[in-house]
C-alpha cells in the first residue's frame, strides 16, 4: 500500500483498504509507543499545523507525533498567519509547501482545506473543517475494534446534531467499514441528502446500514457504540443554545440510554465534554437554563463503558500513521 504524496482530507477519498492499512499501520505505532521503541522514521522532515479554530487533542496529537517520527513541529495558532487576510489560501499553500514536508489545517470551510490541498504540493491533513472530521475518524474506529476486536456489522449510534461534522464523518466511516450506522435526532437536524446518497451507495456495497430516526430508544436498542457530540459546535453563534438544547435533550445520552444498548456498548465522545459544571460554558448554560450536564450525563461520562480517553489518545496513533504513510518511506 503506498500512499506517499497523498493529502488527507476526507476519509471518502481512501478506499476501504487504505482506511484498514491506516488502521494497521495505527495499531504498530501505539504498541512501540507503549514499548518505549524509538521510531523516528521522518528524521529531517518538517511540518507546520495551521490552525483557525483552537484545539487540545488536535494539536497536541499532531505535535507529540511528530516529534515521535523525529520531525520538526511549527505551530501556527489562530490569527498568527496572514492566510486569506492579506495573502490567499493558494498563495499561502505555495509558500509553506516550499518550506515544510507537510501541512496540517484544523478550521472552517471544507473548501480551504480543498485548496491547500491542491496547491501546496506536499501532502495537506485535515484537522477539522465545519463539513469533515477525518482524523477523529481513525482513532474512534481505531478504538471500537479495540473493545470488539472487529468493526464489520456492529451497529453505531449517534445522538445529536446530525449535520455536524462529526455526524457526516461517523457516517462515511461506518459505511466504508461495514458497520451500521445510526443518527438518532430530529428530523431537520438528519443530514444533508446528497452525502446520505452518496454513503448508502457505499454501505450497499459494504453489506451495512444507514438508519435516521427521531426514536433514540429504537436507535439505541441492542448497539455497541453509543457516540454523542457536543450540541452547539465551535464557531456557530450562542444565539442558538437555547433552541439547540430544547431540540437535543431528548437525545441526550443517559444511563437508560446506555442499559438500551447492547450489554457489553462503549460511549464514545470526541470531546470536550459538557457533562458537569466544571467548565466555564458548562457553568453558563446552567445558570441560563438549568442544566446540569448537556449532551451526556456524567454517570455516562465516568462510567466504564465510557471509552473517551482511550478514543483521545488514539488520535496520536492513528495522525502518526497518517503522517508517516503520506511522508514516509517503508520500514
């Protein structure tokens, strides 16, 4: 499998072999991390993350995987860069293509990623975009086959905002890899038609399932993987909390919810979390609304079936591969 040069911006751009090779390649990276090995394959090389929207796991996932491949790591925090304000998003990639082996961008538009991607010359990863979460993919199918030691015909749940970028990225994920896939939301939060289309084609090939309903006890019953997100994501207006939280808290992820579920289901979260009062926003909406935990109750967070920490390491293993595979030669 050779994927050296490639960008990475969606997972709809790889085959499901080359999502399984990634997955694999993932799986040796974290075994000679926890052995202690040294694997500084990329010695020489240099990357840059450009980031427009802040991040804990995106960032430091990225740079401690760099720096494990023997990289030099350059940070770009939001607002430290002149990329579409005084210099284009072309003109931007032209030149760190010039200095860097490799770019990561975590911000907005799907379309600016797209852009890096095709003039920068060396290989563009996609941290975030408003439309696609790809990295975030690897490590959450990374993790289900930790728990399950397979992926193929288990059945995911998501509950929440099912137009959000994690949403559409569970989605292609899931079809691509065989897994039955399930958004449990109102009906004008199901996603957008085209990439339902687009993914059932996909998951007919793959013998698995899209599902949409607004029943989260008929979603949830006999599940594996229970997954949620945050309800207002980062860059939308707070104007909205109040609509969002009146439309999503029938779908927010309880003990029931869980006990609905297979017998041996996993919670999975991207993170942050709003599930107690020990955030800043979480503290807000409670003295506005009342609530106490938002998308997921702390029981559910801080429960053994909750696999969130695990999934946020698991972004560091499966970036690495990502960064080595586009970068690297064979090992």
């Amino acid at each position: 499998m050779n994927l050296k040069g490639r960008n990475f911006l969606k997972l709809l751009d790889y085959s499901d072999e080359e999502i399984r090779y990634l997955l694999d390649l993932s799986h040796k990276f974290k075994k000679l991390k926890i052995k202690g090995k040294d694997h500084k394959y990329l010695k020489g090389k240099n990357i840059v993350l450009l980031f427009e929207k802040t991040s804990t796991r995106t960032r430091c996932a990225f740079e401690v995987a760099g720096y494990d491949l023997g990289m030099g790591v350059t940070y770009l925090e939001p607002g430290s860069s002149q990329m579409g304000k005084k210099e284009s998003i072309e003109d931007t990639a032209k030149v760190l293509g010039r200095m860097y082996d490799g770019i990561e961008y975590r911000g907005f538009s799907q379309e600016i990623v797209e852009t890096l991607g095709s003039n920068a010359g060396v290989p563009v990863w996609n941290g975030l975009t408003d439309e696609y979460h790809p990295t975030q993919m690897l490590a959450d199918l990374m993790t289900i086959e930790e728990n399950f030691g397979h992926l193929r015909g288990l059945k995911l749940v998501f509950c929440g905002d099912g137009r959000n970028n994690v949403a559409n990225s569970l989605m292609v994920a899931c079809s691509k890899m065989g897994i039955n896939f399930t958004i449990a939301s109102p009906k004008e939060l199901f996603p957008n038609e085209e990439l339902i289309k687009t993914c059932e084609k996909i998951a007919k090939k793959n013998y698995c399932t899209l599902t949409f309903t607004e029943d989260i006890m008929e979603a949830t019953k006999d599940a594996h993987v229970i997954y949620t997100d945050v309800w207002v994501s980062m860059g939308e207006s707070d104007d909205i909390w109040e609509s969002r939280i009146k439309a999503l808290k029938p779908y927010q992820v309880t003990e029931e919810v869980m006990k609905n579920a297979n017998s041996k289901a996993i919670f999975l979260h991207c993170l942050p979390s709003f599930h107690d009062l020990k955030t800043t926003i979480g503290q807000e909406i409670y003295e506005k609304f009342g609530l106490k935990e938002m998308e997921v109750e702390d029981k559910v967070f801080t429960s053994e079936k909750s696999k969130v920490f695990d999934e946020a390491e698991n972004r560091m293993h499966t970036i690495k591969a990502v960064m080595y595979a586009t970068l690297g030669d064979k090992k």
